[in-house]
C-alpha cells in the first residue's frame, strides 16, 4: 500500500528538475520580485481553512464511535506511546484549541460532546489525529502503561512495563501502519458489525473480480458511509479500466475541516477515513498496493485512486 499527498513522484522530480536546468540556461533569469515571494509562500503554506458553514449530516452513533474507535485502538496496538498519555495530551491539545474553533464557526455552535454532532465531530476527530501525528514522531521503544486489571501478573502497583515490536522500531514506519491497520478495522466493522450494529457493507471480492466489480463494491462502501452520516454525496467517477484507475469524490464530508487542517500542517497521518477503508478493502479484495492523492475544497474531498499494475 501506498499513498502520497504530495502529488510529486520521485521520477518526476528530476524529470522536473532536468527541464529547470535547461531552461535556465535558455532564458535570461530575472530579479526575483516581493510577488514572486509571495506567490511561492502561498503554494508551499497554503491558507488554513476556512470553516465549514454549510449543513452537514448527522453522524450515527455507532459509526461515528467506530471510526474514532478504530484509530485509537490502532494507538494502542503500535505501542509507541502510552495510552495514559496519549489521552493526557489528546485532551490537552483539544482543550487549548477548543475555544478558538468555537469562536470560528460562530454562529453555529458544535455540540460539545456529542460525536454524532458534525461539527464537533470535526473538531473531536481532528484532535485525535493531531495528536497522534505529533506523537508519531517521536514514539517510544519501552515505556511504562497505566492498568486497571490488578489481577493480571503484567500489571503490578495499576502500571505495566510495554516493549515495541522490534519489526516495527523505525517510528518512519508507522505512518502506513496505522493506516492499513485503522482502515482494517474501519471495514472489520461495517462489513461484521460494530457493538450489536449491521452496517451491511459489502465483503471482499475474489482477486479475479472484474475492475467494474471492484468499483461498484466501492461506491457501495461509500454508500454505506453516506447513509450513516460520513459526508453528503460520496460517488465513484471517472472509472478508467485501461489505466486501472478511478475517482472518489466526497460532497460535505464530515472531516472536511479536520482533514485540511491537517494537511496544511504537514501531518504525518490525517483523519481521511474513506481512504482508509477503501484501501483496507481492496487489500481484503487481493489488490495490495493501490495508490491514491487527495486534495480537498471548500465543499468536500477528492481522490484519484490507481490500483497496482
């Protein structure tokens, strides 16, 4: 599995850097002007985004608790962090930015503490990932846990000593991990049922499906995430069999605000949950390494996704 946000491959980098050189050396170059500066700050730091004021749909419950649910518990599994601390600063990071997301969205009011509630669902959701991609980084190899089960021999005066898996020390690597394993999850629980819910999502298909049976599948995993709430409109478009390729396009989504945020601030993961699922599937489905890039707008989200060769 891959993903890239970047929209820059590496060959298209030197072919890039190739064709600068030697137009540099045709053109007589110019003073660089307060403009040029600007216009350079604005592509490389683009503007934090604007709030999202239009309405957007009530989250069910159970969806809504499965996918925040399914990143944290992914947390736990990569065991770089504490769980006593990841939640000390999940809540320290969402207390001191609470009031100023509140003041944005005025008039509108998100209901605090309620992840069904879009808005703060937005923000809930942003938090987490936030958090997670600021602890990403630095993770720990061995560290001490908190615990409540007093009877387990591991957990002795309600703290346990935790070691990393060796095959996974590199922090570099759990980026893509905790994606392919919170999408696991995400699709684990719409496909099986999540806390005595039936989502009905479709189940994997064979490797041997037909690429139009692969897309079909997909829009009805978006259907499903539009009927609990996720966005909108969620539709596939733009199908290309030849190139193996397709689009996703998300109207209203409920981490629109979340997920470009955490673009824009260079986050090692993001909150984009259909993405997750969608690869999660197609893994399920014997289509490992699918590629996507992600761009959002002031209305919603769009993927272009192309499955290995």
């Amino acid at each position: 599995m891959a993903f890239d946000f970047q929209r820059t491959s590496r060959r298209g980098a030197l072919l890039g850097t190739a064709l600068g050189a030697l137009v540099s050396l045709a053109l007589p170059t110019r003073p660089a002007t307060g403009a040029d500066l600007s216009d350079y700050i604005y592509r490389a730091f683009p503007p934090p985004p604007e709030p999202v004021m239009f309405p957007r749909n009530k989250l069910t419950q159970p969806f809504a608790v499965l996918l925040m649910r399914s990143a944290y518990d992914t947390v736990d599994d990569l065991d770089f962090i504490a769980m006593n601390d990841f939640q000390k600063n999940f809540w320290r990071l969402r207390a001191s930015e609470q009031e100023a997301y509140n003041l944005q969205y005025e008039p509108l009011k998100p209901k605090i503490g309620d992840i069904s509630d879009s808005l703060y669902f937005d923000f809930i959701s942003y938090s987490q990932f936030s958090t997670i991609a600021r602890e990403m980084p630095k993770g720990l190899q061995v560290f001490r846990e908190y615990c409540e089960e007093e009877e387990n021999k591991t957990c002795q005066d309600r703290f346990r000593v935790v070691r990393r898996d060796a095959a996974i020390a590199d922090n570099n690597v759990l980026p893509a991990l905790f994606f392919a394993k919170t999408g696991d999850r995400i699709y684990t629980g719409l496909k099986d049922g999540f806390r005595n819910t039936q989502f009905g999502a479709p189940p994997p298909l064979p490797a041997s499906a037909s690429f139009a049976q692969v897309t079909d599948s997909i829009q009805a995993l978006l259907d499903v995430c539009v009927k609990n709430g996720y966005a909108l409109k969620a539709e596939v478009s733009d199908v290309d069999e030849a190139a193996q390729s397709f689009k996703v396009k998300l109207l209203g989504p409920v981490n629109l605000w979340g997920l470009t945020s955490l673009n824009y601030r260079r986050a090692v993961v993001t909150n984009c949950y259909d993405a997750m699922l969608i690869d999660a599937f197609l893994r399920a489905s014997g289509r490992p390494g699918a590629r996507y890039e992600l761009s959002t707008n002031s209305s919603g989200i769009e993927e272009t996704w192309v499955l290995a060769a």
